[in-house]
C-alpha cells in the first residue's frame, strides 16, 4: 500500500469532509476509515469559558506527531493518516483537532486512530490556556491522558 | 545553548526564549534546573517544583538524568495538554 501521511499545525479550521475525502479519493484499496475530532468545550470543570488559546513547539509538535505517525503505520496496516491540530484562540463548539486513519479493515483504522490521540495528548508539545471570565489560567494535565497513552507499551 | 520555555514557564521567566553558558559542573537537565532556579525570582517561581517540568533536547523528549553535553536547544514546558 502507498501510505498517505499528512500532518498539519495551523489557526485555520479543517473540513472534515475533505480530509476524509483526501484519504478515499481515486482508490479502491481503503475499507475503513476512522476520524476523531476534538471540540472545544463551552465549560471546564463546571466554569464557562470564553475560548481557549493553544501554544505550540515549532519544530517539535510536528516532529512529535509525525514519529507516532510513522509508529502507527508499523503497527497497523494503514493506507494513510491526517492530523491537523490547530493553534490560537479557539471558541465553545469550535474543532481543535482532527486524527483521520485509513486501512483495508476497521480495527487497523479504529486501534490506530485511539492510538494516534493517546500519544498527541500525552506526548505531543501543546498547552490549552482558558480564557475565562475571571481571567486566564493554564489547564492542567490529567494523570488519565497519561495512563491512557501508557497502555499502548503494554505488550 | 539555547533555551526555549513555554506555557506557565515561559510566562513566570517572562521570555520565550534566551541563550545560556552555564559552568561545566551542570551536566544533566535537573541540574540546569537548580541552575537556573538560582538566577532570579522569576526563575525561582517557574522551577519551583521541578518535577512537574518537562524537558526537550532539540525536539526530543528527554528525562531529568540526561546528560546536557551537545545539546543545540533546550526546551522546558509543563506537562502537555494538548489534544
């Protein structure tokens, strides 16, 4: 299979639509696809928030990505794979992130798509800051992002 | 070496980014912590429980024991949240 890995770090939104769409187009070898979004919340932790601001590593949030990526495609067999992960101010109901993996069969596609999550939030160099109503804070890490990026060296 | 800081550390050191010569008895990252923890308030604020500090060697995730000899850019951050 010719793999199909497109990774992306912008402010702009992302159609969903066409991303999947650019991993099916023009082939008949892909039988599954699987794509997870990411959405801004409108509360966190009971309090309502005006937007969030994402910060990122240049340099290394794609480095990040693209090595569990290129892991994803030894594990799995994938016809291809798009992350775009966004930066800025981003609003309640608004996309944050979107992990799309194609393959042949449905668990591939399914495993490789929770795999790809797990390790962007546990791994991949990103910070939500929320800006609310009273004031700015920094989200803080969860133990189960962690936990849930560990189960997949369990073997 | 360079250094870049992000998040909550980049705002209590109050710059993204700055360029360092420490004396050779610092080694590892945990060291470079202590070191930089000792050069001002502000760096004393964003150090101040180091082992929530995360680490990068020119875009690598590393631990708090690795050695810093070779290292072109320095990265530390707080856990990632992200996703």
């Amino acid at each position: 299979m010719t793999a199909n890995v497109t990774i992306r770090i912008q402010p702009s939104d992302f159609d969903v639509g066409r991303e999947i769409a650019a991993l099916t187009g023009g082939r008949s070898d892909v039988g599954a696809v699987v794509s997870f979004t990411g959405i801004c919340r409108g509360s966190e932790d009971g309090t309502a928030i005006a937007a969030l601001t994402l910060e990122h590593y240049p340099g290394m949030a794609e480095a990040e990505i693209t090595r569990h990526a290129e892991t994803a495609m030894s594990r799995w067999e994938l016809s291809g794979i798009r992350v775009i992960h966004r930066v800025g101010r981003i609003t309640p109901g608004e996309n944050i992130v979107l992990v799309v993996t194609a393959s042949k069969h449905r668990h591939a596609a399914f495993e490789a798509a929770e795999f790809l999550m797990d390790y962007l939030k546990a791994n991949a160099p990103f910070w939500k800051r929320v800006d609310g109503a009273d004031g700015k804070d920094w989200i803080e890490a969860r133990d189960h992002d962690d936990a849930a990026a560990r189960r997949w060296t369990k073997s | 070496m360079k250094l870049k800081y992000f998040a909550w550390v980049r705002e209590r050191i109050g710059k993204a980014e700055e360029t360092v010569e420490p004396p050779p008895s610092v080694q590892t990252i945990e060291q470079l912590i202590g070191w930089l923890a000792a050069r001002g308030e502000t760096y004393a604020h964003a150090f101040e429980t180091p082992r929530v500090i995360r680490a990068a060697i020119d875009h690598a995730h590393v631990k708090p024991d690795t050695a810093i000899a070779g290292a072109r850019e320095i990265a530390f951050f707080p856990p990632m949240t992200g996703g």
